[in-house]
C-alpha cells in the first residue's frame, strides 16, 4: 500500500509541471535562486553565483531575472540561502535542467506521505492509515508544492524517514536504522535551521529508545553521525558566507527573522491561530482534512487521561510514536509563528508547516476513525479544492496571484483575515478557551471518580 501511496502521489505531483507560479512566470520567491546556485554547481562546481547573473543564466528555467540577494565578498556572490537544497539538485539540474529537480521534488515528497502512511500503521490499523495519507497528500498545499524548487518538501521526506527509524527504534535496536535515523535529522540543518526543533524531538524519542534497551553506546555513536554534519556544515557556511549560517552574507541590518526584541516575538502569538484560520494563508482554509489533527490530538488526551496505555497492552507504545509527532509538529507551528520574517510568504500558502504535514498523518488517522462522516466530507472538499486549483493554474492562473477560492467558494470569507489589531488576540483567547472547557471538564470528572 505504501508503494501504491507513493505512485498516486508522484503522478499527482508530476502533474503540476509547467503551472505557472505567478505573471506567466515558472518559478518566484526562493526557487530562481535555489535552481541558480544550483546551476553554478552543476557547471562551474561552485556556489558563486555572480558569473550566472552576468551570463544572464537564469534564462535556462524563466524569463524573469531574479534579484540578486546578498553581499559580494572577496569578488564572489553566494546568496544568503542554505546550501543543501543546491547541493541535492546539481546532479538532476546536470542531468534535465530545471524540470529534472521538479520531479526530484515531487518523488520525495510523495515518499515523505507514503513514510508518513507506514508511521500511522504503528498508531491505527487500515483503512485509516491509507485514507488519511492520501487525503492530505491530495490536499491543495501539498499538490501546489509538489514541484516547488523549495528546502520544505525535501525536509519532509528526511523527517518522515526519520520518525519512523525512530519508531522502529521503540520496537527494539538496531543499528542500521539508528545510523539512518540520526543521518537523516543530521541533514536537516543543511536546508535550514528551521527544521531543528521537530528533528530534536524526534532525536530525544530515538535516544529515549535506545538508552531503554541498554544500548547507550549505540546512541552515542548514532548521535555522533548528526553532530558530524552540522559541525561539517557550520564550516562549509564559514567559509562561504563569513559565519555559522547563510545569514551571515545577507545585508547589514537585516534580521533573519524581522523581529529585535523579545516583546516583538511574543506580538506574534496570534500567528499560532493565523497559520490556521487566516483567509489566505491559513492551513485548514486550503487543506480542511487537517482539521482532524485537532480531533486526533484530543483522542490521545483522552487515552492518557483514562489510563488506557495499562488497560490495553501495547497500546502506550503506539500511541507514544502518535504524540512524538504531535510534539514536533507543534514545535514547528511555534517556530514558523515567532521567527518567520512574514507569514504571507511569495510562496503557496501553507509552505512553513510542509516538514510536519506527513507526521500529522497518525493524528488525522486517529481522527478520521474517531468522525469517519466528517473525514470524508474534509477529504473530498480538499481533493476537489486540489483539482480546483490545478483546472485554474491551466487555464491561465497562477499558484501565487489570482488563485481561486478554492475549496470553499463563497464560504472562503466565513474565514478571518488577520491583518493586526484586537481581533486576532481575541479569537486567539476563545480558541484556547474552546479547546479547554473539554479538557477541564474531562480532568474534574476523573478526580471526581478516584475520590
């Protein structure tokens, strides 16, 4: 079944080919420089990109002259952007240009769902497993990034491998899949620092594994193989860029992450709601199957709560790899809320909590088989809403300018547009208010029953 997830997906994602992202153009925001490193390794076998700007090189995949980004150092260009998506698309950009990187790109990202599927087999049996994995991979956000030239699908793919190497992990050692869990996390800051914290997660629960088989010596030496890459990375960035990350060659006064003091981080809360809910931007607005996430999250509550891990035998442990994902999931949302510059990126709605989508997949199979009615309207409201926006990108449109309302239709303005002011702080506050009258309830009635 996994294989098959994985077939429908690519030809799903192969399918977007050609779309244009905005103005007639193929490609916009991050991806011309990703494709133009890229080019310059593949033909001068470096990052320096300033021959390619003067070789007007960019006329190989657009016709749209990207930006140049970044300062000169020592005569050489090399763009404030992390050098792992560049040094995985060289030898496909050798091989078929452009396009061969495009379905590069989409063959990961249909194997991050389909590792996403074999994850949630740990969690709930078939056909929830299936359903939910190909109702999110079929959702508008992960059909539009099929192709995108961005480090988001490719840290999916690591992150799904890696949660289930590490799942695995809790069934009992082996080296082979801990040396692959921690080289997968170990590539992971090499196409971004945001992609850390749902990695340390997924580390701390394969470590946790190990150390509770006796194996610490294992883990010591698996560990080793991620500190090796980001030490090996953090030199390759100072030699290139000046310092510990690609940031280090960006403009002087330009913050990685648009904010310079702790008060500006914490006025970014409501970005927590808006990755969300937001009327463009928002995840359930373009994907509403993960709307069951939340459904998925409340059934773990609740089995804690009730103490089902000792009634029911193995039951703590599958439902444990179901929480490690939730885990890192949050410690994206959190990340992409306080440190991305601006949610309302030049890029598809959504990109920010790509790494994560797959590991979410436990949680919408826990709730699609807790409300199977609702989940099949969700998921057939997001499959329409994908071929909505494909009929649209083919017939003239654009995945970044004129996008339909797909998949709501009118019902699109029923969401919020959080564009400042009080209103994102209050729907915030009832949200959390929402989502913990159940909970407070559920913790009153179970002190109520052991007295």
């Amino acid at each position: 079944m996994a294989v098959l997830i994985w077939v429908v997906l690519t030809v799903a994602y192969l399918s977007t080919l050609g779309m244009d992202s905005a103005g007639g153009h193929n490609y916009a925001g991050d991806e011309s420089h990703y494709l133009l490193a890229a080019r310059s390794l593949a033909k001068q076998q470096n990052f320096d990109v300033s021959d390619d700007y003067r070789a007007r090189g960019w006329r190989e995949f657009d016709t749209a002259p990207p930006k140049p980004q970044g300062v000169v150092r020592k005569g050489a260009r090399y763009e404030p952007h992390s050098i792992g998506l560049p040094l995985l698309a060289a030898p496909f950009y050798a091989l078929g240009g452009a396009k061969a990187v495009e379905c590069a790109i989409a063959v990961l990202l249909a194997a991050a769902m389909a590792l996403s599927y074999l994850l949630a087999r740990w969690v709930v049996p078939d056909p929830w497993c299936w359903a939910a994995a190909l109702a999110l991979g079929l959702s508008p956000p992960l059909v539009a990034h099929g192709t995108a030239v961005v480090p988001e699908p490719v840290a999916a793919a690591a992150l799904a491998g890696a949660a289930l190497c590490a799942a695995r992990l809790g069934e009992g050692p082996s080296r082979p899949v801990a040396i692959t869990c921690f080289a997968l996390l170990g590539s992971l800051p090499w196409f971004g620092l945001a992609f850390l914290p749902p990695g340390l997660v997924i580390a701390w629960s394969a470590v946790r594994s190990l150390r509770r088989a006796g194996r610490g010596l294992l883990a010591l030496a698996s560990t080793e193989v991620a500190f090796f890459s980001l030490a090996l990375l953090v030199g390759l960035n100072e030699a290139l860029f000046g310092g510990p990350t690609p940031h280090a060659a960006d403009r002087p006064g330009t913050s990685a992450t648009g904010a310079d003091s702790l008060s500006d981080y914490l006025g970014r809360c409501w970005r927590t709601v808006a990755l969300f809910l937001d009327q463009d931007y928002g995840l359930l607005r373009w994907a509403p199957i993960a709307a069951l996430m939340f459904v998925g999250v409340w059934v773990l509550y609740r089995a804690s709560r009730e103490r089902l891990g000792r009634a029911i035998a193995g039951l703590d442990e599958e439902l444990g790899v179901a929480r490690v994902a939730a885990v890192a999931a949050l410690t994206t949302v959190v990340t992409a809320a306080l440190f991305i510059p601006s949610l309302d990126l030049n890029s598809f709605p959504g990109r920010a909590l790509i790494p994560v989508l797959p590991l979410t997949v436990p949680l919408v199979a826990l709730g699609l088989r807790e409300a199977p009615r609702i989940g099949l309207a969700l998921a057939l409201l997001g499959v329409a809403g994908s071929v909505w926006l494909w009929l649209d990108a083919r017939s003239g449109g654009g995945l970044l300018t004129s996008r339909p309302r797909a998949p709501w239709g009118p019902l699109v303005s029923v969401f919020p547009e959080f564009h400042g002011g009080a209103w994102p702080y209050v729907l915030l506050a009832a949200i959390v208010a929402a989502l913990a009258a159940p909970v407070v309830h559920k913790e009153f009635e179970v002190r109520r029953r052991l007295g």
